[in-house]
C-alpha cells in the first residue's frame, strides 16, 4: 500500500490551505464536499462521481472526508486509523481512471487541522482539453449512474447532478473551447506563428464549431 503523502510537503500547501478555509468556515460549496469518516470500499463510486463532476469545474474541486453535519452540527473529527488504512492513492486512481474518461489525475493528501486524526483530501483538477464522462456502468451507486453520464456542480447548492440542461451543457463546452483556443496560441507561439486573428476571434470561432 502506497503512503499517503501530508499537506506541509512541498507541492501541496494550496490543497492545505483550501481544505483548512472550508474546515474553519464549515461550508461546503461547488468546490468542496465533506465525508464523514468511512472506509473507501463504502464511498467508493461516491467519490468517482464526485470527482468526475468536480473535474468539470473550472479549478476543480476537493472532497474531505472526516467531516460531517449531523443536526445543524458539524463534527470534524478526522479519518479514523481503520478507515484510513483502507485508502491506496494508486486504487483511488485505478478505479477512477477505468470509470472515468479522460483518466483523471487525482491527488489523495492527509490534512492535520485541529482534530486528533487528520482529514483525507482528495482533489481533482478540471479536465485538460476534454470534458470527463463516465465510461462504465455503476448499478452499485445510489441512484446509479451509467456509462455517457456526464457530471458537474451547480452553483449555490453542494451536490453532485448529471449536466441534463441547455445551460450546464454551454458552460461546459465553453470552458472546453476556451482550452483549446490557448492551446492553439500556445503552439502558435513556440513555433514562432502570430496569429492573424485576435485571441477573441479565435474563441469566437471555436464555440461556433461545437
């Protein structure tokens, strides 16, 4: 089994100081979700769900799990040592990468912030040039979810839903074309090119193909 790697080392203080913000407010957002402690076998196909539709978001976005809300409370009281040993960076990455298409890199980091036993951070980045779809059926999860499913997180309420709308679906080709228009003045650059056509015309462009 892989170790999982802290927050202080070097690479990854902004994954601390995100997770440690959402832990001091306790306020999950399009961005973050909290998990209460629970071993990978149980949150699995949550979790690759999660970061699918997390991976569509501009930035990304970060699951915490040893948080939950019971009540109008919050407990922060961490990963328990038995649900933690059950966490491999390299399954979590397996298992997404054969649901998951693109193949998603994901970054699994321990958070010591205030509690006996540390938070799990698990973050994804957004999509390179193609947005994340679902490349297997799931029946396991409830509600399941299928292969084609594509997923994101609307704005002002933390959870996870398939893009079924005109909007969402605009949103997300919209980023996807942003992409490739800087990839393009990106090797228009290195190969010594200067474009004839604004960045915005480009964009413009772009958006009319899809």
């Amino acid at each position: 089994m892989s170790a999982l790697p802290t927050s202080d080392m070097p690479g990854h203080r902004d994954l601390h100081e995100i997770v440690c913000s959402a832990l001091d407010r306790c306020v999950e957002s399009q961005a973050v979700e909290f998990k209460q402690s629970a071993p990978w076998a149980e949150l699995k196909w949550h979790i690759v769900k999660t970061l699918a539709a997390m991976g569509n978001l501009r930035d990304g976005g970060v699951i915490v799990v040893g948080a939950s809300e019971s009540a109008r409370t919050w407990s922060l009281t961490g990963v328990s040592p038995d649900h933690l040993q059950t966490y491999d960076v390299d399954i979590i990455a397996d298992v997404v990468a054969r649901f998951v298409s693109p193949p998603p890199a994901v970054e699994a980091v321990l958070v010591a912030h205030g509690a006996p036993r540390p938070f799990l951070a698990l973050r994804v980045r957004e999509f390179e040039f193609t947005p994340y779809i679902c490349t297997r059926d799931c029946p396991e999860e409830s509600p399941p979810f299928f292969a084609g499913d594509i997923f994101t997180r609307p704005l002002g309420k933390p959870q996870t839903k398939r893009v079924t709308s005109a909007p969402e679906m605009q949103t997300l080709l919209e980023l996807a074309a942003e992409k490739r228009v800087r990839r393009f003045l990106q090797t228009a650059h290195e190969v010594g090119l200067s474009p004839k056509t604004s960045a915005e015309d480009l964009f413009v462009a772009e958006l009319e193909g899809l």
